[in-house]
C-alpha cells in the first residue's frame, strides 16, 4: 500500500485505475476451496443479446449467431445472454440451453460470454449453470429467485449453490421486484466474502452510482457492471463501475463511448453519448421492440418479432423521430 493513503483510499484509486485500463487480466485473484484458478478481467461494455423469433415465433438460430458477429464486430467487450432484453421467461429449457451453445459457439472465444442461469428454483438455475460451464461459457448470471415470496435465506442458499455447482465467475443481477427482492450492497458484499465467485455484480437499483462506489470501496467485488441501457455510464465509471450491460442495438457507439472514457478522453466521450441518449430514451419508451427494429434496420435480424405479438409498435411519428436522431449518430457505427 502506498504510504500516506488510507486502506479505503487505496482501495478506491485502485478500483478507479481499473476501469481506466479494460485489457487487463487478473489471475488468481480467489483462494480456497471455491477459488478460481484463473479469473478475466470483465471490464467494459458487455451486450445483452436479443432473442430473435421468427414469424411463427420460432427462436431464429441463424439471426442469433449473426447478432453475435455484429456485436463483435461492433467491438463489444463481452456478451450476455439471454437476460430481462433478451426475453429468457418466454424461453424453453431447452430453447435457453440450445441458444448458450449457439452465443458460446458463435463467439469463438473473441468476446466473454456470460450466460444467464436465473430460475424460480435453485435446482434449475444450477442445471443451466453447469450447462454453460461445459459448453464454455466465461462466467454466467443470475437473478434471485423471481416467484413467491422469497427472503433473503433463499436468495443466500440459491447463490451458494451455484457456486458450489461450478467454477465460473458468477454475476448476481439486482433489478428489484419483480425480479426477486432487492439487495442491498452490503448483503452482496457479504455473498462475495464467503463465495469469491459471487464478487461479480450487474446493479441496476438507484442511486446505482452510490451502490457501486460502496462495492468498489469493498476492495471484495471484482466486476461491478450497470444495466438501465448505461444511460448513467459515465458517472458510475467515476464511482468505481467496471461497464454496463445494454441492449445491444447500438453497441458499437456505447463501446467507443467507453473507450473513449476509459482513456481519460472525457470530452469526447461526453460529445458521443450525447448523439446516444436519445436513442437510449426511445428505448426506454418502447423497450425490446425499438431494440429489434434497430436491429432490423442494422440488417441484423429478419423481423422485431416479440414472442406472442407483445410489446408496441411505432407509428410513423415515432419512425420520423427515430430517423431524426439516426442521421447525427450513423457516422459512429462501425458494423
């Protein structure tokens, strides 16, 4: 430890000078008996994929693994799937489980890929959990326990079994009700104390600034990510964040935001997520039907099928709108 800094002020520059530099790799980082031999550094701007369906509503495979290319190519720097923009509570088993094996295998080990194992039940996500570990997955998440009534008792024995289950890196997602209770930062922090691989944390409970400055000031948690589509991303980097986790539409132009914070360019950074924002407020109106649209428009997907019709669509004011904001952002794709 440096001389004349406090062990919380050390922890916290430390945490700070991480996220300034994404390419780095930390080994060894957990000891015992649920220790992880050798740990990536998850730093950056990771991609929640969405869930294609055909017209018949169908998982479409083939506009699946082109979503993976294009986020790749787009310089994503990790990829999720399937989580709340990717429509997992509308999958099968086996439809969760056959689309992992496609993201795993489409992403050729060019990206991290995280797989989302929440279930009601334990039992369940432990099954999805060592799925993706076998298939190759670099870490995988998870909601709490999202039906009945659940305490913080069960939300303990449900992240401890998918720790004992496997070895990955594990990301506790805290969305709030209805997506299980919410957690405060201490309580994560505790998980983390006692299970190394539960020092993995995707916040989205406001102010989730504040929550993240409170686990990088931990010195415990080693990747502290947002979601709510990273409109808030370049203050939670200044608290302590490591990325975010958005829809992946525009996942080109949030990457080369990132990028560009994360080298201290700050002005430059702002300049472009200015050109993002309203696009990140449209979909804030319309959720994962704006998102497929976009994709649709990127040449990504075939259709912005919901599964079931759901969701609403534009009408040609919303079309004009989104045109509006498309001109002074396009020159930023690089997909």
């Amino acid at each position: 430890m440096s001389q004349g800094l406090s062990r919380r002020e050390f922890v916290r520059r430390s945490a700070l000078m991480a996220v300034s530099m994404p390419w780095i790799v930390r080994e060894g980082l957990a000891r015992g008996p649920n220790a992880v031999a050798s740990v990536k550094s998850f730093r950056g701007i990771f991609a929640i994929l969405q869930t294609p369906f055909r017209e018949d509503d169908q998982l479409d495979n083939e506009d699946l693994e082109r979503e993976v290319n294009f986020c790749v190519r787009g310089g994503a720097h990790g990829l999720v799937w399937p989580q709340l923009a990717g429509e997992f509570y509308l999958l099968s088993e086996e439809e969760r489980m056959r689309g992992a094996e496609i993201v795993i295998h489409a992403a050729a080990g060019r990206a991290p890929v995280v797989i989302g194992v929440q279930a009601p039940v334990k039992e369940l996500a432990v099954k999805f959990a060592r799925h993706a570990e076998e298939k190759g997955a670099d870490a995988v998440i998870a909601l709490p326990p999202f039906l009945g009534h659940v305490g913080l008792a069960t939300v303990t024995g449900y992240y401890q079994a998918l720790a004992q289950a496997v070895k990955l890196p594990i990301f506790i997602q805290n969305s709030g009700e209805p997506w299980g209770p919410t957690l405060a930062p201490s309580f994560v922090i505790d998980l983390a104390r006692q299970h190394p691989q539960l020092g993995y944390i995707k916040e989205e409970v406001s102010p989730v600034a504040h929550r993240m400055a409170e686990y990088a000031q931990s010195g415990v948690m080693k990747a502290i990510f947002s979601g709510n589509a990273g409109r808030n991303l370049l203050d939670e980097m200044a608290h302590g964040s490591s990325g975010t986790m958005p829809a992946c539409e525009f996942i080109d132009v949030a990457a080369q935001v990132y990028d560009l914070a994360a080298a201290g360019k700050q002005q430059e950074a702002r300049a472009l997520f200015e050109k993002l924002l309203p696009m990140i407020n449209l979909e804030e109106i319309y959720g994962m039907r704006f998102a497929k649209a976009v994709l649709v428009r990127r040449g990504v997907f075939k259709t912005a099928r919901m599964r079931g019709g759901g969701g609403e669509g534009f009408d040609t004011l919303d079309e004009k709108e989104m045109d509006a904001w498309w001109k002074d952002l396009s020159p930023y794709f690089r997909v």
